[in-house]
C-alpha cells in the first residue's frame, strides 16, 4: 500500500482533514529489512471484543474481500489493463505470509520507472459520482478532501457493480489493518507502554467527529442520498482506514491526495528510497527504481520515513527490531508542578503552542534540540527567570529561533531531567514485557483468540523496538552525566591543589 500521510510527532491527524504531507517512500530486497506486512497469525480484525460485533461489521461492511485473495485481485489487474494501464513489468502475487503484493515479472533495472497509472484511474476529490446529487451536496458544503474521499468511497462502494470502481474496491481489504479497529479496552492493555496509544486514540476520536459532523451537518438533510445503513460509523471506520493505509500526495499534481490503484499494492520495505508522483511527459503515477529486481522477486515501495510506531498506526505492522533506520519513540516531559516557577514557565510555553506536558521524538541517533530546550526550561531556577521566553521558543517546532542554546550552569540538571524520564518510560516498558508473557486474553472464541494473540504481538514488536530506543538514550545521557561530573571532579582537584599550594 502506498503512503497515507507524513505522521508528525504531536499534531492532530484529522482537525479538518487537510493537513496531509507528503513523504518519500523506499523498497528493498536485503531480506532482513523487507517487512512481512503481518505475522503468519491469521485473524478476523472486528471492532469489538465479542464476536458479535464482528458479525455486525461484516454484514455492515460487505464490501472488499480477504487481504490475500487472488481472484479480485486478478479481475482488478484485467480491469485497470482494459482502462488504460499500459502493459506491466509486475503482477498481483501472494508473497511472504500469504498476502498479496507486486513480482517482477521481467528482469527491472536499477533508475528504471515502473506503473505509469494513468490519471484517468486515479481515485481524487473530483473523481465523477456515480450519485452526481451526493457530490454535488458534499460540495455545496466545502467538505474537506478527506472525509470527501471517504464519504465517495463508501458511496461507490455501495453501488457495487454499477460502479466504475467495483473491481478495485472489492480487491481492497474488507477490513484493513489498522488501530481503528482496536477497541479502547486492547488500546489500555497491550500499548500501555506507548505513545502511540493516545495518538491511537485521538485518531479514532477525530475520526467518530468527522463522521458525526457530516451525519448532523448533511447526512440527515439528505437521507435519500445518505441513507444510514449505508453511511454510518462502521463503513467510515472502513473507508477511513483505506485512505489512511492506502492515500497519497502526488507533489507534481499540486499537492493532490489520491488513491491509486495498482500502485497501491505494493509493500513496504524500510532501506528503500523510492516514492511515487506524477511524471508529467509519460503522463502517469511512476516510481524509479533503487535497486534491480530479478523475475519473481517482489517490487517494493517505501510508505514514507516513519517510526514504528506511526507504521501500526495507519498501516497495522511492526518491522523487525532493530530494522528500520527511520524508527523513533516518543519520551514525555513534563513540568513539575511544584515548581516555584510553575506559572511562569506554563505561560511562556502556551505563547509558544506548548504545553506542561510534551512528546519529543528520540531516535538511535539522537534526540532534537526542542526536547533539551524544554529541558532547560523545566529544571531552570527562578534567578533565570528572564531565560524562560527563550527556553519556550527553542523548545517549540513552530518557531524559526536559534535553537542550539546552552545554559553550562544548569546542564547536568537538565541531562538528569530527561534521563529520569527515561527511566521512568523504561520502567512502564519493562513491566509491560514482563507481563504480556502471563497475559489473560480472556476470550473463548478462537478466531478471537487468535486475533488476541496477534494485536499482543504487535504490540509485543512495538514495545521491544521503542523501549531500546529508550536504553540507548539512557546509555548516552549516563555517559554525559558520568563526563561532566568527571570534569568538575578534575576541576575541583585541580582547584584544591592550587589552593594546598599557596597555604
């Protein structure tokens, strides 16, 4: 699946759905970075704990078919053939764990330009109706590109056979893999640990909101063109998670968010360097090869440079440990309401659109500059008070300020800041691994059960990934602090002997 959208740390996915960025994608054929997009578990992925919830999606959302069926994912390569899509270099396979993705049919070179999806079988926000009056409402009332997409897929979707689209629609998944099918209650017990679970959250949220506005604001005032057993929670929930595992920007079409089919069954792989746009002279969505393919080999596309973390998020996989180079964890800070300065500190961030409490991103590499400017500005006494505004505009991504700034005084303190939430994240880590070993999966079911086993694995994978990110940190802030008191060490003999010598 193509790229749904740049995950940036700390900003709301789905205010009014327009926010999307763009980020390159990769591919690669050195075996222990190519992603098995899942597990050999095989499960039913419903929105509920019980199996009657599970019933209920399916009868609700009849639409797509298994991840790993060939036969519609065959009738769509014929289709996309007889509309237009030039002759291939790939084809529909199962690969890995019996999924689907694209093999080299012939012998790919390395710079060659593969696809050539010709606009005409791009699904965008104007794409023609197959319901005009439906379009034609949505947008009398400026309904933004994302929930427009997914109120038109869910629209043609509806119209089965009638649709221009039926044949790509019934090969996309009828349930993808994505966070918003976990309940809360699996959200609070295996990514407890994570980040990701209130960024979970507060995609599912922005997503019921999305589609209770529409239901008050239009669904309601047309209910013969909105009807509710076909626009309703469970098919945005669907539709949803199609547009945020499978969208993407095409930059050489002025920043235009688009379905493509065909391009969109390629898999992910972390080392590749290779993303898809719209090339102007071969009129079509490309992508340039970054390596070579041999006949059989599976083609792959990057899904854009993002952490673990943001790949379960919109794509419902974990890349081995150790893996992705891309791969980051999101450590808290927070100020100390004790703090004498609590007050001052607070307003100097909101000016600055930061709160008490902040995520910032570590990576293997490193951490960013803002998490040590907030830093600063949590452990800093009241004789620097006049630093405060300083500290909050270094600490903030939404201001152009000199960022590098050092405060020599104060930086021991605020190393050991971050290194106690370190441990304090390790801590919350480590119990979760330890438990998920004895874990009660309370189910009965065994399609449930193995659905359990499956959402605890990936959680099991994203823990273990984000929690060595974690120990790295604290094995690089130990050894600072360990360098710096050695110095004032150093300097305090130094200082000492000087001072026996003129006694």
């Amino acid at each position: 699946m193509a790229e749904a959208c740049r995950i940036i740390l700390n900003t709301t996915f789905l205010p009014s759905l327009h926010s999307l960025h763009k980020t390159h994608k990769k591919v690669s054929y050195s075996q222990p970075f190519l992603h098995k997009r899942h597990p050999a578990i095989q499960c039913s992925i419903s929105t509920s704990s019980d199996t009657k919830a599970a019933a209920k999606v399916s009868e609700t959302v009849p639409w797509g078919c298994d991840i790993d069926s060939l036969e519609n994912a065959e009738a769509l390569q014929k289709w996309l053939s007889d509309s237009g899509l030039p002759p291939q270099k790939m084809a529909i396979q199962k690969v890995e764990v019996g999924e689907r993705g694209l093999v080299a049919l012939k012998n790919i070179r390395k710079g060659e330009m593969l696809l050539f999806v010709p606009p005409s079988l791009v699904i965008a926000a104007d794409s023609e109706w197959s319901c005009p009056e439906a379009g034609e409402v949505l947008k009398q009332y400026s309904v933004p590109d994302w929930p427009l997409l997914a109120t038109y897929l869910i629209s043609e979707a509806s119209f089965e056979k009638s649709s221009r689209w039926s044949n790509y629609i019934s090969a996309l998944p009828r349930q993808p893999y994505s966070l918003l099918y976990w309940t809360r209650a699996e959200l609070d017990t295996y990514l407890e640990a994570s980040q990701i679970r209130e960024r979970a959250i507060e995609r599912i949220t922005n997503v019921t909101g999305t589609y209770n506005d529409l239901r008050l604001r239009i669904f309601s005032k047309y209910p013969h063109l909105f009807p509710e057993e076909v626009f309703n929670m469970e098919t945005f929930k669907w539709s949803f998670g199609i547009l945020f595992s499978r969208l993407v920007r095409l930059p050489s079409m002025d920043g235009r968010v688009a379905l493509v089919p065909w391009a969109d069954m390629l898999n992910h792989s972390c080392e590749v360097e290779t993303f898809l746009d719209y090339d102007k002279s071969s009129k079509g969505v490309v992508f340039t090869t970054d390596r070579p393919y041999q006949p059989g080999e599976q083609v792959f596309i990057s899904y854009g440079r993002k952490s673990n973390g943001e790949l379960l998020l919109s794509y419902g996989f974990v890349p081995r440990e150790g893996t992705n180079p891309s791969d980051s964890v999101e450590l808290s800070l927070s100020l100390k309401k004790s703090d004498k300065c609590y007050k001052e500190k607070l307003e100097a961030l909101k000016k600055h659109g930061l709160s008490a409490s902040q995520c910032f991103p570590l990576q293997v590499t490193g951490w960013p500059l803002e998490l040590m400017a907030y830093a600063y500005l949590a452990v800093s006494p009241p004789s620097m008070s006049r630093q405060f505004e300083e500290m909050a505009a270094a600490a903030s991504n939404k201001t152009t300020t000199n960022k590098n700034i050092t405060y020599p005084d104060i930086e021991e303190q605020a190393l050991q800041f971050i290194l106690d939430s370190c441990e304090s994240s390790i801590s919350k880590y480590s119990k979760f691994l330890q438990a998920s070993g004895s874990m009660d999966l309370d189910v009965t079911s065994p399609k449930q059960l193995n659905r359990r086993l499956f959402l605890k694995q990936l959680a099991v994978d994203l823990c273990s990934s984000e929690r060595r990110i974690l120990f790295r940190a604290q094995y690089v802030l130990r050894r600072r602090l360990r360098d710096i008191r050695s110095g004032e060490l150093r300097a305090l003999k130094i200082f000492n002997g000087f001072r026996n010598l003129f006694r």
